[in-house]
C-alpha cells in the first residue's frame, strides 16, 4: 500500500459499516498501549485510553520513537528540536486522556527505523506486560501500510505470544488510504465512544500541534495532518483488528545466524553446567528418555549414551539439522515443533528441560507442566536446568520455571544445586544410589 498525507484518501463513508462487534476493554486488569510515534496512541487508541483511565484500569502508553523524522525539510525545527516537541506534546495529550506523565515510556528507537531495532521493541513490551494472562495489549495494526506502524504491530503481536496478552491492533493509515476488503480474513471489532471519550479523544489529538498545524509558514513545516485525515477519527467509532496469531521465530534465527549460538561446546559454562546435569540423573542407565528443547544436540549426544532411547523436541528446524548431523549413530529421535504443542506419544522414564522453560509463555509452560507430568513413567524423573539470570525478552525466569512444577502431581525435589548462574533440580520419587566401596 502507498499513500501521502496530503491526499485525500478512501472517503470515510466506506468505512462506516466496518465496525464488527463491540468489544468491552474496561474489564483488562492492565492495559498497554503501543504508539510507534507520538499522536498514534490519540487517533488509533484515544477513546479506549480515556476509558480504561476513567475505569481506574492501570495503563501504560510505550512511545517506540519520538517521531523526530516528521518534518526532515524543516526550515525551522532541527531532528532534535521537533523530538523534544513532540514528547512534550505527548505529555499534554496522555493528561487529558487521564494518563499520567509517569505512566508513558519513551523508548527512544530512531524515527523510520522500527523495523531495524524491532527485537529491542519487543524486549520493551515484554518487560511492560510481563505475565500477560490478565493483560490487553494495543498496538497498531501489522497491515498499517507505515513500515514503523507495522513493525511496532509487529512486535507487539510477538509480545502477546510470549506473554498470553490479549492483543487488540489499530489501523490508522489503512483507514486513510485502503478500501475495508483491506481487512478481510481478520476480525473487526470496535469501541463505540461516549461523548466524555470523544472530547478527550479530539483534545488529545489537538495537543499534537506539531502534526495538526503546520509548524511555520515556510516550505517544509506543512501540516501532516489536516482535517481530511482527523476527520476519519472524529466519527465516536474506533476500530480494531483481531488478527491471526503471529509466529515468533527468534530462536530459529539466532541457530540461523550462528552454529552454535549458546556456545555449547565451548563455553566453560555450557560444559560445567552439563557435567552437573549429567551428575544428577536418577540412574546410571537411563530408559526412555525426553528432551524438550534440544538445541544443536550436545546434551541430547551426552543422554543418549546412557539411554535406550532420546526423544529430542526442538522448535528450530536450523537447530533440529545440527543436532542430527551431531547424533547420527546413536539412538536419538528429534521431532521439530513447539512444545507443548508438540509432543512425542508414550510414556518416558525420565524428562529433561535444560535452558528452555523461560523461552515459553506462562500459559505454554502451565501446559508443558501437565504434559509431562502425564508422560512420566511410574517412577520417572524430571531434571529442570536453567540459567538464573535475567532472560530478556521472554517474561519468565530460572525460578518461575522451577516453581511451576512444585505441584503435588509433580514428583517431589529429589536433589538439587544452585550457585550464581545456573539452577538444577532433579524430581523424582525413586534414586538408584550407587554401591558404597568396599
């Protein structure tokens, strides 16, 4: 899609029968809305703000960049000076949606350049929603047609599958240049404004005055929004898109780019931690052994010459092509796909989880949690191995992980080690212990 601000646009009338249902947002225990420029948050997501502030409902607002690139042939404003601007701008126009100054985070990513830094922008989400299960997330929308837009939707859409955030999207260039068969196989829903929303909404679209007025008479300060634009967002409607769920391929493209990114072979870390690992199993010989999240294959190599048998999961097909090149002789089985989704079919004497629990959800590991439990043998065992340092990125950590199997389905802490980098338990009902020398 190409568009210009100065155009004007699919007339309003075509969108007016595309509302879809309503939608309630005031029962979200927290909102967080994502703006890839300051005035996005006013015209996508304005009337939902002023609700949820008005319903006492904790709301934060991420400014990706601070929209320094909007007028680059200014005669009068230098980058600087219009970025400084238009963050005092945001400040006014977050006040009278009843947002708190202290409540928006400017993350400071250079204007035109989203795409660039989009892992960053969803280390930033991530660290706002943290356990997203009770959370709404609103970003713009993916198919926005601004390529910042759409990388901020981006990220956000890979927020909400590592947090279990609801994630509504905002169109906001989409409904200035597309036609709404631009929307079909996604979900539209809308907000229907009171008029108390629709004046907050309309002044805190005004108090982005470097974007609604021109900024000086001069060649180069024009306005970028002028009423054929605003006017698509004066209607008491505001429209949002459900879409489908977005796959988050980061750890495939980090086993993409390097041969062994955590550096297993090599690492003092990797090899220490791994002697500690081994060091811990139940048994001398192992049976049927499951390995969930196995990497290029050095621990599943090392478990399967214990073992009848290795079933190693991985989610990157990079990784699964190391790992078989590396096993290849031995008795090992790798399936590709995301646990818990994926999931080997029988019963395994011992389930091994090593630097993996933090890379999933706090819903995933919930259910990673029950499917082990029910694939242990009678007497299996379960080894938890984890790095205890902060994972940024992903909302968990080594702890939570371990928590998440203190339930009593689980089998109880057999042994465990603990130091300042890494954290391994062992559970399990049984323990063969090996003959005292005579």
């Amino acid at each position: 899609m190409t568009f210009h601000h100065a155009e004007a646009g699919t007339p309003v009338e075509r969108w007016a029968d595309a509302v879809g249902p309503e939608i309630d947002v005031a029962t979200a225990e927290r909102v967080v809305v994502v703006a890839a420029h300051p005035d996005d948050e006013s015209l996508g997501a304005g009337g939902l703000l002023a609700r949820c502030a008005a319903a006492g409902v904790p709301t934060t607002v991420l400014l990706v960049t601070d929209g320094d690139a909007s007028h680059p042939r200014s005669p009068t404003h230098s980058r600087a000076a219009l970025g400084e601007r238009r963050r005092r701008e945001s400040v006014v126009a977050a006040a009278t949606l009843g947002i708190d100054h202290e409540r928006l985070v400017h993350l400071g990513i250079p204007d035109g350049e989203v795409a660039a830094h989009e892992d960053d922008v969803v280390t930033a989400i991530v660290e706002l929603v943290g356990d997203g299960r009770d959370a709404l997330l609103v970003a713009p929308h993916r198919g926005d047609g601004h390529p910042d837009h759409e990388a901020a939707g981006r990220a956000a859409a890979i927020a909400a599958v590592r947090t279990d955030a609801r994630l509504l999207e905002y169109p906001i260039w989409l409904l200035h240049a597309s036609e709404p068969s631009a929307l079909s196989g996604v979900q539209v829903v809308h907000l229907a404004l009171d008029e108390h929303e629709r004046t907050a909404k309309r002044r805190a679209i005004d108090a982005h005055a470097s974007q609604v007025h021109p900024l000086s008479d001069e060649p180069g300060d024009e306005v970028l929004l002028g009423e054929h634009v605003l006017e698509r967002f004066r209607d008491g409607v505001e429209r949002y898109v459900i879409a489908p769920r977005i796959v988050d391929d980061r750890l495939d493209r980090l086993h993409a780019e390097r041969a062994e990114p955590w550096g297993a072979d090599d690492r003092w870390y990797e090899r220490r931690k791994r002697a500690l690992l081994l060091a811990m199993l139940p048994q001398e010989r192992l049976g049927r052994v499951l390995e969930v999240g196995c990497s290029t294959g050095v621990t599943t190599a090392a478990l399967a010459e214990r073992a009848d048998e290795v079933v190693a999961i991985d989610a990157s097909a990079a990784a699964l092509e190391r790992a078989a090149a590396r096993t290849a002789g031995l008795p090992v089985r790798l399936l590709h796909g995301q646990a818990p989704d994926a999931w080997p079919e029988g019963r395994f004497d011992l389930v091994v989880l090593s630097e993996v629990g933090y890379f999933l959800s706090p819903a995933a590991l919930d259910a990673l949690v029950d499917r082990v439990r029910d694939s242990l043998a009678a007497d299996g065992a379960v080894v938890l191995c984890h790095w205890r340092h902060a994972v940024r990125g992903w909302p968990l950590d080594a702890d939570a992980v371990h928590r998440a199997f203190d339930g009593p389905a689980t089998p109880p802490r057999a042994a465990s080690y603990a130091d300042a980098d890494v954290r391994i338990e062992l559970r399990a009902s049984r323990v063969a212990m090996p003959e005292a020398d005579r």
